[in-house]
C-alpha cells in the first residue's frame, strides 16, 4: 500500500489566486496584444472572481439561522 503524499500549503487559500492573477496580469502586460494575452486576460478574472465569490459565501448575511 502506498501512502499518499502531503502537502503543505505555504500560503492562505485567499492568497493564491491573488498571487495568481497578479502574476498572470504581469505576464499579460509583457505580451503584445492577441490570442495569448487575452487568455491570461481571462484567466486573471476569473481567479479574481474566485476571490469575490469566496468573500461573498464568507459573509454574515449567508449565515445560517440560529
């Protein structure tokens, strides 16, 4: 039986699309527009969507009743 292999985050769940999207608007701004720009673009908005969608399950109005 093999055992699985554990990983340690280093950085928050919040964090990591962050950085990605930071990053991947970076790159895109290096890269003359086109197909290529524009997918990493795309990719940098929906991590940051990720972002809003994580804040707003995170909020106290979708609590449930107590």
């Amino acid at each position: 039986m093999m055992k699985r292999r554990r990983f340690r985050q280093s950085r928050t769940l919040n964090e990591r699309p962050a950085d990605e999207a930071a990053r991947l608007r970076k790159e895109a701004r290096a890269l003359r527009p086109g197909h290529d720009r524009e997918m990493l673009l795309r990719r940098a908005r929906q991590d940051e969507t990720a972002i809003q969608i994580e804040a707003w399950l995170k909020s106290p109005g979708l609590r449930p009743p107590t």
